[in-house]
C-alpha cells in the first residue's frame, strides 16, 4: 500500500502532466448529459457544481476551491455528467485526461480508495443538502454554507473554533441555495452579532461552535 505521501507525490505528477485552462467568472466547465472526458482540479478560484430546473431555480450541488478535484463521479460510475459545472470567479482548472486518471487507479488501489472515499463523502454531503434545504431557514443555511467552506478548505472544524475562509457571496449563496442579497444581509447579521468579522476581503469565522448553534 502507499503511504500518503507517495499518494501525493503521485497524483502531482498526474496533475504536471496535464493541461491547464483558464476560466472567467460564470464560464462553463461541463453541462448535464455530456460525457466526461476529464477530471478536473482546481489550482486557483473557485468552482460550483448545480442541477438547473425548468422554473429557473438552481440547486448547488457541490462547491469547489483551491485543491479540490470534481467531475470524478460521472467517471467512476461510468456515467454523463447529472448537473453543470461553472466558475464562481475567475479561476485556473486543471484538465486531468480520463485515460491517465483511471490508467493510475488500475495501477494504485490505494488511489482508488481516496477518491471512493471522496466520492461517499460528496454523496453524504448531497444528501445532508437537501435535507438542509427542506429543514433549515434561509439563516441557519448561510451558517452552514460558511462552516462547509472551511471544511472544504482542509480546516478541522472538531478541532479549530476560529477561522479564516475564502469564499465569495455567489459561492456562498449556490451553497445556502438563496440570493446574493440575502447572503449580504445575513453576513452583515452575522457581524453584527461577532459571529463573523470581514479581513482583507476574506471572512474570518469567531467560532464555529456559535454559527453551529444558530437557531432556526
């Protein structure tokens, strides 16, 4: 078996040996039906994934920064695309072929594993989502979506109370399933109550525990 280290030795040789693209704020990575042909890897920005209804509404289903890989899915269930992929801000993907991707979990079990894990990690999430959505006020989701932005920056929410997060408003908002200006308003609550403070354009998180505990 590999040790984490040579898993990360190996997947940065995969990730130096694929293309780089650019995208502008909005631009699409992928759409619903079509056949993946990458997995991708988020070098810098920020990335959303979302289902699209008839009625104009949109579902995030997953949001993506610096470090995380998306689009596996389609390719481990061997399956088109279920929801869109767009930038939330400009941002630099990397382009990992199909092939090279699935040659290096044929080669490495150990690799396979990581992105199994990822991958029932993604499906809890979606399902914790949605019961969100059906449960939660439009408050007690902007506290979650800030707490789901740390986790997904690699900070150990059971073990860190206060923390500096990256995120825009539109990614917030895809996450809490709402509109900019209710996220405006409700971080401008959140201040207000020293639940959060605004640095250099980031959000700096007070305590964990207290967003946790907002109320309904």
């Amino acid at each position: 078996s590999l040790s984490a280290e040579e898993q990360v030795l190996l997947l940065h040789e995969l990730l130096a040996n694929s293309r780089v693209k650019t995208v502008k704020k909005k631009q699409s990575i992928y759409e619903k039906d079509d056949s993946p042909t990458y997995v991708y890897f988020v070098k810098s920005g920020q990335v959303r994934s979302f289902k699209s209804y008839k009625d104009g509404r949109e579902l995030s289903t997953g949001i993506f920064i610096s470090g995380n890989y998306f689009g596996y899915a389609s390719i481990l269930l061997n399956d088109n695309y279920e929801d869109y992929a767009e930038a939330v801000e400009p941002s630099e993907i990397v382009l990992i072929p199909k092939d090279s991707f699935l040659e290096l979990l044929w080669k490495k079990p150990a690799i396979t594993s990581k992105f199994i894990k990822l991958l029932s990690v993604d499906l809890r999430e979606k399902e914790e989502q949605l019961l969100r959505f059906a449960y939660h006020s439009v408050r007690k989701r902007v506290a979650n979506a800030l707490i789901s932005v740390a986790e997904k920056s690699g900070i150990n929410i059971n073990e860190v109370n206060a923390c500096t997060i990256d995120v825009t408003r539109d990614g917030l908002a895809s996450i809490a399933g709402t509109a900019n200006e209710t996220v405006s308003r409700m971080l401008s609550d959140f201040k207000e109550e020293k639940l959060i403070s605004k640095e250099k354009g980031k959000i700096y998180i007070n305590s964990i525990k207290n967003l946790r505990d907002v109320k309904q």
